[in-house]
C-alpha cells in the first residue's frame, strides 16, 4: 500500500511541476422534487486538471434517487448494500476537451442544453443528466459559427416492434443503436445581433451515419434525398427538426427567440400532407433579460409546444425521449431531449438573479399549463391519435393541469471553505394529471454542500513540510 501511495504522490508532483492546475471536490446532495419523488441523498467525488488549452473533468456519485415512478438499483443481484440497497453510483459527468480561440473540442459525458433562453431549451436539453457525446465549435470568423453534437444515447440489444407480411404488430430481438445528431450554424453581421439555422435529427440501428455527419447540406434534405425512388434509396425513417433563432443583445437588454419545426414539410402553413389533415408540430422559445448592473439581472421567458410535437409518427419507437424503457412511468420534465415540458404545452416564467463575487441568489415565478402528453403514442397515419386533427392543435384539452410555482435559490461560501446551496420551490397544482378538482400543493427543496481541494496547494503545503 505504501508504494501506491509513494506512485501516487510523485504523479502530483509531476502533474504540478509541468504547469498542471489539479483539483479535487466532494459534495453532498439532499433533495426531493417533481423528479426525485423520494428524501434523496447522494454523495459525489469529483476533480479536474488543467494544462494550458487541454482539460480534463469528471464526477462520479453515489445516491438513492428515485425518478419518478422508477427506482434504479444495483445491477448485480448477488450484491447486498445492506442499509444501501436503494442506493447506485453514476457517472454525472466526465470529459476531455481542447480549446482555443476558434475551437473547442470535447469527448465524454456532457451536460447539454442547446438553446437561446435561460430556462427552455428546445432542442437538446440535460433534464436527464449528461449525455455520452462528443462536441465540436468552430468560429473562424467574428461573423460565423457552427457547432455539433453527436450524442449516442443507445447501445445494446433491445426489442424493436415491426409490422410482419400478414399484418401483424411483432417484436424481434435486435443490436439497436439509439443517436441524435444536433449542430448550430451562427451569422452575426449586425453589431448586436445574432440569428442561425438549428437542426436535430434522431435514428435508430446505428452510431455513426456519414451522410447525416459530413453533408453540408441540411439533415431534412439528406432525409428526403434517401427516401427517392432511386438506386440510392434508403429505407430510414428518421426522426428530423429544424429551426431558426435570433439573439439581440444591445447593453443591458438581451432579446431572443426560438421556434423549433418538427417533421418540417412545403405545405405546412396549408394543414395538409399528401392531401390529408395534418398537425403542425411546432415548438417555441422567447424572452427578453434586463442587466440592472453588474450584479442584477431581472429576466421574463415563454415557451410551448403543440399537440404532436415530439412524437413518433409511426409505429418505429421514434420518440424525441431519451429511455424508451419505462417511458410512461418517467417524469416527461426528466426523459425529454428537448423541451422538459414536451408536447401540448406552455411555460411561463418571470424572475430575478443575483450575482456577487461567491454569493448568488435568484427568485422566479413559473406558470405552466399542459393537456395529455404521451411522446410514445404515434401523431398521425393510421394508428396515430392525431390522424385526424388538422393545423395548429394547442391546450385544446377539455381539463389541462395547471402549475404555479415560486422558486427561490442561494449559494453561499460557508465554513472550512465548503459552499452551500439551498433551493426550495412553494406552490400549487392545479388539475392533477388531468383530474379536474384534483389539486396538490408544492413543496421541493435541495441542498448541496461542496468542498473544494487544490491538489498544487497540497503538493507544495507536503514539499514545505518535508523540506524540499
């Protein structure tokens, strides 16, 4: 044991004579809200090394969260945890990455939220956590960017239902691959102001499509090229977005928008496709921030989705969801890709944040709204629940829930040089899970403290000691 430890000691020493920036954390969470249904705790150990343009970072946990109606465990049956058996360990988050002035690159779990507002990313969102992945940014001009995602949600052997030669819905056995693919090009040739073009597309069976990867041209086109009558025809039925946003930002006012189109087609505005009734599956995001000074910022943000958006359209389990397994037993807010609040939705929210040197408080008003949401159920054709809607179908629900939520939050640096950060969420649900006069008052709240370790400060404080 002690020529591990000698070995590990002298990797630090050479970590920090090479110009390393080495630190370690731990952390310790308590929660319980609309996702962790249960008094969560949790223990996570992490750090990151640093050298000039490379990086390294990583945290790994173990906790007793349960999601919703599902509570993961241990894999292994064998094992027994004793007075942990509701606990499992996860890796949260851990990467490699490079940057530069015109280049970031990363491999490995990242947390990832693509979108231009504070609250509701439309496209791709890290309600579940961090997502294996690799990222790549490139601004060579003042006037450009283009950022991609190539998240590999999937790997294994799983059921994929299909429609045999008599007719019938079946399942076989199938290595089934799940991916989304999401990349960003950016024009800023006005001062202050930013617009681009969005994409997403989601298939199944592989990891890697190199026409979807090196195609300049947009992932609808290259869906639409393979579905040609022709020697290049290609039976995927992809699950395709795309979209536009805009940034305005003159000093202190930062205005945006966002609208996310899904299963895009020419004749939208008209309702129809191929001549039937036709849903259009539309999501949007918009805002407007206030910087005060350096230390407030007030901030009010609106987003929603129709009915249909996100879904299936067939019987290919083609969802815009991370798990398919357990997918009605999940919180939609946890296993969206995109938009927590999924389709037939809105979300409204005004709030307020203080920043200062280690101190942050901020405080929110949140209003949200839904009708029946089910991603797993197919939009349109001849199963679909929405065969038969036409246009722009939103809360036309009979009964819609209804949330309103006061959200509150602090950090603070405390004693031994821990931080601390309380949430808490106050509210009313009104309509339960659609049950009209079905109503249930609000009471989230979280705590994490975290302490922090320089391993150069170690390293030099044990070098003092020694006298070297």
């Amino acid at each position: 044991m002690k020529k591990y430890l000698i070995i590990v000691l002298l990797t630090l020493i050479i970590i920090v004579s090479f110009s390393y920036d080495a630190n370690l954390f731990v952390d310790f969470q308590s929660k319980h809200d609309d996702i962790t249904t249960n008094l969560g705790l949790g223990l996570g150990l992490g750090g990151s090394i640093e050298h000039e343009n490379f990086g390294l970072k990583g945290r790994f946990s173990f906790k007793n969260f349960h999601i919703g109606d599902v509570n993961p465990v241990f894999g292994n049956a064998d094992a027994t945890w004793g007075p942990f058996d509701d606990f499992y360990y996860q890796l949260d988050q851990g990467n490699f990455w490079y940057s530069s002035d015109d280049l970031y690159f990363s491999l490995g779990y990242h947390y990832l939220d693509e979108g231009v507002g504070r609250n509701y990313p439309l496209f791709l969102a890290s309600n579940s956590g961090a997502y294996p992945s690799i990222v790549f940014e490139w601004q060579p001009f003042d006037v450009f960017g283009f950022k991609t995602d190539l998240i590999f949600l999937k790997t294994g052997i799983d059921w994929v239902p299909y429609v045999d030669t008599e007719g019938n819905l079946t399942k076989t056995l199938e290595q089934t691959a799940k991916t989304l693919y999401f990349r960003r090009a950016k024009l800023s040739l006005i001062e202050d102001l930013e617009f681009g073009y969005v994409e997403s597309v989601l298939f199944f069976g592989r990891s890697l499509d190199f026409p979807y990867l090196f195609s300049p041209a947009p992932y609808q086109t290259i869906q639409e090229f393979r579905s040609f009558n022709a020697p290049w025809h290609d039976n995927k039925n992809d699950n395709g977005m795309m979209g536009l946003y805009f940034v305005y930002e003159p000093d202190p006012i930062r205005v945006f928008g966002e609208v996310l189109i899904d299963d895009f087609y020419m004749n939208i505005a008209e309702k129809t496709f191929d001549g039937k009734g036709h849903p259009q599956k539309v999501a949007w995001d918009t805002g407007i921030e206030y910087k005060v000074n350096e230390s407030l910022l007030c901030f009010l943000e609106f987003a929603g989705a129709t009915k249909y958006t996100f879904k299936r359209t067939n019987l290919v389990p083609y969802e815009y969801v991370h798990y398919n397994t357990d997918e009605e037993k999940l919180p939609i807010e946890y296993n969206m890709l995109g938009y927590k609040y999924g389709e037939n939705s809105a979300s409204f929210i005004l709030g307020t944040e203080y920043v200062r040197d280690d101190f942050e408080m901020d405080g929110s008003f949140e209003f949200v709204t839904f009708g029946k949401r089910a991603p797993w159920i197919a939009s349109h054709g001849t199963e679909g629940e929405g065969k038969d809607d036409m246009g722009f179908v939103w809360l036309s629900d009979p009964v819609l829930e209804q949330q309103y939520k006061f959200n509150f939050s602090t950090s603070f640096p405390s004693v031994w040089d821990t931080h601390i950060k309380l949430s808490a969420t106050l509210g009313k649900i009104v309509n339960k899970d659609l049950f009209e006069g079905v109503n249930e008052d609000i009471l989230n709240f979280s705590l994490e403290v975290k302490k922090n370790f320089s391993m150069n400060d170690f390293i030099e404080t044990e070098l003092i000691r020694k006298g070297q």
